[in-house]
C-alpha cells in the first residue's frame, strides 16, 4: 500500500499539489483526476495501487501490476503559450527522467513524444487529456512507471518490450520516495520557465536523435530521420530531403 504521508514527507515545501488522493483500486486514474476536478477545481493527484483499466494512447490499454508499479495522475495548469503547446508534453518525460537519476543514479531514454525506454526497453509512459476551462488549459497527466515488477508479472506479449527499474538495478524500490523525486523535478522546470533549456534537455535524453524512424504521413506509413525539436516542441523529421514538423507517434527503426 502507497504510503501518501511518507511521499509528502519528501514533496517540496511548496509541492504542486494541495490534495492527494488514494485509492487502493480503481478503474483508471485518469477517469478519477476528471470526476474530482469537475468537482472541486484543485491541483489534485490521484494515484492507486491497482488501476484495472488504464489507458494508454490511441485505443492501446497501460499494464498495471498491483502494489508495484507507480500509477498516478495529476492536475498540470498552462504554462506557455498556445505556440509552444507541446512543451507541456515534453516537461513530464524529463521530469521522469530527471527523478530517476537523482534517486537511482540510473540513466533512462525517452522515445518520443514520452515514453520512458532503457536500451530499447519500455520502463514507462504518460498520458495527457486535455481541457479548457475559462481562458486556460488544464492538463489531466497520467503516468506509469513499471518499478517493482519481475519477468514473471508481464505478459508474454510484454516480456521482450518491458522492463522495470528493479530489474534494471537488481533492487526493490521504495516508490513514494522515487514519486516524490519525479514530482520535485517536475516543480523545478516549471519554476524554471525555459522552453530553449526543456528542448535540449529532452534532445540531450532521446534515443533516437538522428535515427531513422516510421511516422503517418498523408495518411501513410513512412520512413524518415528524426533530427530535432523545434521551438514549439514538435518533433522535426526529415522525409523526402525537407523537414517535417510532426505532433504524432513513431516507431523506431
């Protein structure tokens, strides 16, 4: 069980969050985030032990080991402009990569646009929703993390795709301290305000700069090189010898 006292312990002074919610089971945090927030409109985060029905994007569903993994979603307001929209995705990965490292000293990957990989492995990913509310957008983030997971609780299908961070370090890790570092450098970036620094921190994490890649374009499965992120945080591909601002998923290659 998720000790919520001990994660606050290790929050910032100012955390981000004025309510934390758990709940031992639930369908999705994501779902929860939404109910709570049309309810009373407050910087929540929601996390679980056991989440039965998580998503994932597009119609694929997040495997969720329970008491093992770390699934949560939280309340993100706007912090830059409409232009730079996409800044906003790219601050969750780096912040997941930034947390590890403090607490593990392990160097993650991100593939874009944000999921969490180790040598071609899935460690982790995230979810945004989003909606306007008066002036503003609210982002509805969720995030999982495989922590605490051994070969034996993926599926099949997952064995040869997933890893997580105690088979990686070879030690079970306490999850509410790791979470707490996750949330504290999140805190930081946005204290920061610096879209050029959020760009070449997650270029300096990505697994893929300059490799080739498969994206949709007109409709079509391509094949292109992944160069860059531009100043709005798109991803910037190159296909048929021009560059392509692209908002999408990829597949590696």
């Amino acid at each position: 069980m998720l000790d919520v006292d001990l994660l606050r312990s290790h929050l910032n002074h100012q955390p981000l969050f004025n309510n934390i919610v758990y709940f031992p089971t639930t369908d999705s945090t994501n779902n929860d985030l939404w109910r709570l927030y049309h309810q009373s409109p407050q910087n929540y985060l929601v996390l679980t032990d056991h989440q039965t029905a998580g998503k994932g994007r597009g119609a694929n569903r997040w495997f969720s080991c329970p008491k093992k993994n770390i699934t949560c979603s939280f309340v993100l307001h706007q912090t830059f402009d409409v232009k730079q929209f996409n800044l906003h995705s790219l601050m969750i990965p780096l912040s997941i990569i930034k947390g590890v490292k403090k607490h593990l000293s392990l160097n993650l990957q991100i593939k874009w646009p944000n999921d969490i990989m180790y040598n071609g492995f899935k460690v982790g990913g995230v979810l945004i929703e989003t909606k306007k509310y008066s002036q503003k957008y609210v982002f509805n983030v969720g995030v999982g993390i495989n922590v605490n997971e051994s070969n034996k609780d993926f599926c099949k299908s997952l064995n040869k795709k997933a890893l997580s961070l105690k088979m990686i370090c070879g030690k079970t890790i306490q999850r509410e301290v790791l979470l707490a570092n996750i949330l504290n450098e999140l805190d930081n970036i946005i204290k920061e305000n610096s879209p050029n620094k959020i760009i070449l921190d997650w270029k300096s994490n990505c697994s893929h700069i300059n490799n080739s890649v498969c994206f949709k374009y007109n409709q079509k499965n391509v094949e292109g090189l992944f160069q860059n992120i531009n100043n709005k945080g798109q991803a910037v591909i190159r296909f048929n010898n021009r560059p392509v601002c692209y908002d999408g998923e990829i597949e590696t290659i």
